[in-house]
C-alpha cells in the first residue's frame, strides 16, 4: 500500500486534445501504479490502472438566416481557435418552429453545453431555444434590418422571468464565443488557461498601443 501510494505521486500522464480543432477532445489520464519507479519491487496483480475519459461539451451554434453567417463566422473562427468543437446550423423559430424546439431538447444529450442563437429583426429564435433546453443559452442580435439591430436586441434581451437568455451586443459575435468559452472553461482546466493567455495577451496588446501613443503625445 505504501509503495501504491509513493509510486502513484510519480506515475499520472495527461494525454493532449487529438483531432482537427479539437473537434473530439480525448482526455485520458492514466495511473499506473508501480510502472516505472516501483517496477519489480511489487506484484503485477496490483497495478491498478484507472482511465478517466472526458468529451468536451460541443457549442450549438444557431442562426435564423443564412444571412446572419458573414457576421456569425465570427463567432464559429473563435471556438474554432479555442479548439471547441461546434455545430453550425440554420433554424428559425418562426419558420422551422418544430426543429428549432427538437434541436434545443435534445441538444444536452447530444453532447453540447452552450447554445449560441444568432437572429435579426423579430429575433425569437433565442427566446424560444432557451425555452425548451436548461443550457446556457447565448443570444447574438444581429443587425439586419432597418432598425440597425435594435429590433433583435430588445428581442433578444427582454426575456421574461425564468427563462433567461445571455445576450451580447448586436453584431457580438467574438464576444458569443468567448461567453461561451468562459461556460465550458467552469469544468476545462485547459481551456481556461487558453482564455487566461487570451486575457494576457489582450493587455499586452493594450500596454504596446499605450506606449506608442505617450510617444506620439510627448512628440506633439
Ligand atoms: P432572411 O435574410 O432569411 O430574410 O432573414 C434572421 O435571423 C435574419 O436576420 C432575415 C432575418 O430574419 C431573422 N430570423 C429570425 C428568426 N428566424 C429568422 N429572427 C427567429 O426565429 O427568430
């Protein structure tokens, strides 16, 4: 047993994410007690290999129009970069209503953990996918009318108590893929390092445009 437990602190191999961006992320840890540091000093009967393998939840990415796609892309290259796996599909609530509701019923036991539902105009579509999913849902207002966005917005926004929708600014892609990156980093210890060397780099790119500008200011 002691020998268990002094060999078990050296033997622990993570496995990196494998496939094309991350689209199955296979985590395997394995303990194997004794393999190398204990080899020969106890019985193979006690080896006692545990494997451990967690999916990564996929990001439901739903738009009402093929329309909305140039400012939604945005949205599909940042989970992309992030190495989340997602699916990207046209549903409307006005005009698939029943695969819109199937979607998001079904959509936990079909591997996903966030809905992002991008939609102009009369924009239902996020509303009525929250509706029948206990996901976090993130709304994406997108401006494709003559009201600029504001429409979809205020569609988007304006949920009634209990059925809460997380909206982001109109035309918000990036943000609806780092909102949602940020949900799934909550049990994903390395995707949330990703987001944290975001958020560093983020400021460093800050402070460079800071210098630069003291330079241009103390020039004037
Ligand atoms: P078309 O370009 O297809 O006419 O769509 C879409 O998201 C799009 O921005 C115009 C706009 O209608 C929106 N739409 C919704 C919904 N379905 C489509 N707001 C919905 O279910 O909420």
């Amino acid at each position: 047993m002691k020998d268990a437990v002094y060999c078990n602190r050296y033997v622990s191999l993570g496995f990196p994410p494998v496939g094309t961006h991350g689209i199955e992320r296979l985590r395997c840890i394995f303990w194997l007690r004794s393999l190398f540091l204990c080899a020969g000093k106890i019985n193979m009967n006690k080896i006692n290999a545990e494997v451990v393998v967690t999916m990564s939840k996929k990001v439901a990415v739903i738009m009402g129009s093929d329309s909305d796609f140039p400012v939604v892309s945005a949205a599909v290259k940042k989970l992309k970069a992030f190495g989340i796996p997602c699916e990207v599909h046209v549903m409307s609530a006005h005009r698939t209503p029943h695969e819109a509701a199937a979607f998001s019923q079904h959509a936990a036991e079909n591997g996903f953990g966030v809905i992002i539902a991008a939609a102009g105009k009369a924009a239902h579509l996020a509303g009525v996918l929250a509706a029948h999913t206990t996901l976090p849902v993130i709304g994406l207002p997108i401006k494709s009318s003559t009201l600029d966005g504001l429409d979809a917005l205020l569609a988007t926004v304006q949920m009634p108590s209990g059925i809460p929708v997380a909206t982001v600014a109109i035309d918000g892609a990036a943000n609806a893929a780092i909102l949602a990156a940020q949900i799934l980093a909550v049990g994903d210890e390395a995707l949330a390092k990703k987001l944290e060397e975001m958020k560093t780099e983020m400021a460093e790119g800050v402070r460079k445009k800071d210098a630069a500008l003291q330079a241009e200011v103390n020039a004037l």
